[in-house]
C-alpha cells in the first residue's frame, strides 16, 4: 500500500517537473532552471541526434578531408618486416603536405596496395625516397611503377636514394636493373598504352655518406639525409622541412649520432623499434646468438628506441618495423616506457597522423578493399598503335576465332562512342 507520505512527494515532484519547462517561441520546450539559457544548456548536453543523421567518425577515411594549409598528414602505408603477412606491409610512408606535395619514403613489399586504397591519382605520387635497398624498404618499386603508370602517372616516376660503397651497391644501379628485369613488361605495353608514365626511372643518387645534406629543395620543401648504420654501408635516413614543420623517417639502423643530433625537436619523429630478442627467440624461431644479434646490433631495440627519442624528444615518436599484435604491443610498449615517456605511437598499417602546430592527432584510416584506381588527373595520350610489337606468327595462327561471339561489343561500343575499330 502507498504511503500519504509517497503520494504527497510524488505529486509535489510531478507540480516541479512541470513548473521547470515552458514553451518556448519556437515550440521547443526546455528547461529554465537555475537562470541557464537555453543556448547554455545545450551547450552543456549532447545534442539529441536522430538515427537518421550523419555522425563524425574518429576514423580516416581516404579522400574525404581537406588538408590545412598548415597541416601535414602522414599515413602507414608499410609498418611490417621482410616476412611478408597480410596485416602489415613492409616499410612504406606517405607524407601529404598542406601545399599539395606528396612524398613517399620507401615501397617495401605489399605496400604499393595500401598506396592504392588511399584513392590518390598517380599523377601526384611521382616522389620516392629510398632509406636502403633492402626490400622490404623498397620490394613493391616495381608495383608502384607500372601499375601507377597504367592507370594515371603520365610522367617519370622520380627515385631518390643513397649510393653504396661500391657503384654495384648503390640505388642507381639497382633501378637500371629493375628496369631491365621489366623489359619483357614494358615491351608488351607499347603501342597499347599511354608511354609517358613508363620511361625509366629518375634517379638521384647521393652521397650516403652526407651528413644532413640537402638531397632535394623545392617548392619550399627540404629533404636531407644523415648516414645510418645497418647490414652494409649505404642506409640513410631523412629529414624533411616545410613550413616550420620538421619531419624524420628514419630508415633502418643502429642507433646513431646522426639521428640523435639532427632529428631533434621533430614535430614526428620515424624510427625503427625491432621486435624484442624474447619474442625473435620464441616466435621467429631464432636462435639466441641470432636474436641478440638481429634485434640489438643490425637493428634497433625496443629499448634504444625509447631512448633516442628521450634524446631527440620530438611531438611524437613513431615506432615500426615490428609485427604490432595484441601479445606484442605490451612487451614493446613496456621496454619503451623503460627508456621513454613521452609522446608515442606503435605504428600499424593505415595508421594517420595530422600535424599541425598545435595538436597531433592519430587515429587509423578505414578503407575500402574493393577499390578501384582513382580518375586520372589528366586525359590520357592515345598510343600509337604502330609501336606494337606484334606476336610472331606461331603464335598467332594459334588464336581460336572468337569474332563472332566479341562483335556485338564491338558493334555496341563504335555506335556508342563514333569509333569505327575492328578486330584484329
Ligand atoms: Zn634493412
Ligand atoms: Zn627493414
């Protein structure tokens, strides 16, 4: 049985509640409580969104922002090792600049698909920077290469990248004879399509050796590079100025005085962090002496990691080249942490920086697998169909005739667009 007591204090709560709204002129009803505007009060709830309506997403999705003309955005293309697994390419980064510049460091393998998924007409990824010839630094060249220039890079692909101790070691050397490997490629695309985007790479080696050396200015843009120190001589990293940002990718390496001096103050600072000697051990099946060896001596430990960034102490450190799970996050983050405590991100494929000069924000990108090519930003040039090289005549006298059953698209396309083309 209810109380008067409960009934007295229901219908004096039910006489405040109505006293606290009102009408107002536009048919909302709010509260006035308390002298709170009705602005002020909704300024301190959630707006009430319908179902219906679009939300902000906290995730990136390729295509869909404006950059600042202040503002850089960099994104993981390849944060993986030489061991090829579907969830992380090997080293690859795009860097957008609020002018419009777009410069990739390094195309380690599988990374030239996730250069894909981000929906960039080719025509604008034409600036490549080698940190080493390894290739996971640089095994999906030849995939940037001719699938960019079939579908929208009406122009020389440009490379730089370090020499080696001996012209054989060196990045000229090794895109002169990638290019020849692709011979039999390119020779079955002339005459069929646009050739622009297919002459031979434009290299611009430099002195591996050079420290902080401008290796590229323009557009008032700077990129130097510092020596590194890993496997043989000839590793490098870079260090890229614009607009009173300083950017540093630091290829594989050693700790080294180079980065420590001149990464410094980095508004994002790149750097290898292997994956422990525990887990080379257990996971990779490595034995102790190579563990110990591959993971503090040819590369960068968790650990020194953490304190070269302690010394460079940039607005954010950026850790990669390590296979970046659920089980092995926590291990590296808690060796870092032991060197380091300031701002950091374990790199991961599609991972997204923006950088402006206030804030550093990261997030990851949502793409979307089924993607296509972009839209060319230029018409592409018709090609001269007197370049082909035609197949011999064994060859051709082995061709089934399928005239009748590819004529209606023929006859269907020539009507559609006034082309009067015919079967070979
Ligand atoms: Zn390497
Ligand atoms: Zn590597």
């Amino acid at each position: 049985m209810i109380s008067t007591k409960k009934l007295f204090i229901g219908a004096a709560l039910a006489v405040m509640a109505v006293m606290l709204f009102e009408w107002n002129h536009s048919g909302n009803r709010h509260a006035n409580t308390s002298g709170l505007t009705a602005q002020a009060i909704a300024a301190e709830s959630p707006p009430q969104v319908s179902p219906v309506k679009a939300r902000a997403r906290d995730f990136y999705a390729p295509n869909s922002e404006d950059l600042g003309p202040n503002e850089m955005r960099l994104i993981a293309c390849g944060t993986g090792m030489p061991t090829a697994r579907p969830k992380q390419a090997a080293s690859c980064w795009l860097l957008e600049l609020g002018n419009g510049d777009k410069f990739i460091f390094d195309i380690g393998t599988g990374s030239a698909e996730r250069i894909a998924a981000l929906q960039i007409p080719y025509n604008f990824l034409d600036k490549l920077f080698l940190s080493h010839l390894h290739t996971d630094h640089f095994g999906d060249l030849d995939a940037l290469f001719v699938g960019g220039a079939l579908m929208g890079r009406q122009k020389p692909l440009r490379v730089w990248g370090p020499s080696g101790d001996t012209p054989e070691r060196g990045t000229k050397y090794a895109l002169d004879h990638l290019y020849k490997a692709l011979t039999w490629d390119l020779d079955g695309r002339k005459g069929i399509t646009d050739p622009r985007g297919y002459v031979p790479f434009e290299v611009t080696e430099f002195d591996y050796k050079g420290v902080n050396q401008i290796v590229y200015e323009e557009n008032g843009v700077t990129i130097r590079s510092i020596p590194a120190i890993h496997a043989l001589d000839g590793p490098v990293s870079f260090i890229l100025e614009w607009n009173g940002f300083k950017f540093v990718f630091g290829g594989d390496t050693y700790p080294n005085k180079w980065y420590a001096e001149y990464a410094k103050n980095a508004d994002l600072a790149i750097h290898e962090s292997f994956i422990s000697v525990p887990t080379l051990i257990e996971k990779f099946k490595f034995t102790p002496q190579g563990a110990l060896s591959v993971g503090t001596q040819v590369h960068t430990s968790p650990e020194a990691f953490g304190k070269m960034m302690s010394i460079v102490k940039p607005r954010m450190a950026v850790a990669y080249h390590f296979f970046n799970d659920f089980d092995t996050a926590p291990d590296i983050t808690q060796r870092i942490r032991s060197t380091y405590d300031g701002p950091l991100s374990l790199a991961t494929d599609y991972m997204v920086w923006n950088i402006t000069k206030e804030t550093v924000r990261v997030r990851m990108a949502a793409v979307d697998e089924d993607v296509w090519p972009p839209q060319p930003s230029e018409k592409p040039q018709v090609p001269d169909p007197k370049l082909r090289i035609p197949p011999s005549q064994v060859i051709l006298d082995g061709k089934y005739d399928m005239k009748e059953v590819d004529q209606p698209t023929y006859d269907k396309i020539n009507e559609e667009y006034g082309l009067s083309e015919k079967q070979d």
